[in-house]
C-alpha cells in the first residue's frame, strides 16, 4: 500500500510552513513540537544567540540525540546477538539435544 502525501499547515520555530508528509496527523504535530521545544530551549538558556544559530544548534543537538541512539539500539542489538548465540550453543550441546539428534 503507497502513503499518499497530506499537507499540513505548521508553525516550526515560529515560522509558519506549509508541510507535506506521509506521516499522520499526530506524528507531524510530535515532530513539530520536538524541533520548536528544542529551538525554544536554546533560545531560554541563551537569550543572546541569534535566531539562526539557535536553529543550527537545535538541528545539531537532534542530530546528536539520534546518532546516540542509534549507536545504544546496535550495541544492545549486538549484546542480543551474543547473548542468543551462546544460548543457541548451549542447547545444541545438551544430552538432551543430542538424543532427539540421534532419535
């Protein structure tokens, strides 16, 4: 099944936009929630930085987030993996398994 594009009518970091996506309605609110909380925290904490750079700087902090992420999602996938691996060798050299083999 294709996803059609719908246009959505935001307003992102106060700059109002007219947004075309596949996602829904409420995943393109929690998007645009996301950057304007993240530019609205940097533009709190750092009332004399430019309106531009704290964009850049929200884009980089989100950059960030998701390569952190990424990188805790593989290391746990590879622990997983381990983990299954040496679970998987343990029952192919049980007696028990060996029986059912040999059956």
């Amino acid at each position: 099944m294709e996803h059609q594009n719908k246009t959505f009518e935001v307003q992102l970091a106060g700059v109002p936009m007219r947004l075309k996506s596949t996602h829904d309605s409420a995943t393109v609110e929690y998007l645009v929630n996301l950057v304007n909380e993240k530019v609205e925290q940097i533009l709190t904490d750092s009332p004399n930085i430019s309106f531009q750079k704290a964009l850049l700087l929200a884009a980089l902090h989100m950059a960030e987030d998701m390569v952190t992420g990424k990188r805790q999602a593989q290391s746990e996938l590879d622990n997983l993996e381990t983990k299954a691996k040496a679970i998987l060798s343990e029952l192919e050299s049980s007696p028990i398994s060996k029986i059912r083999m040999d059956s």
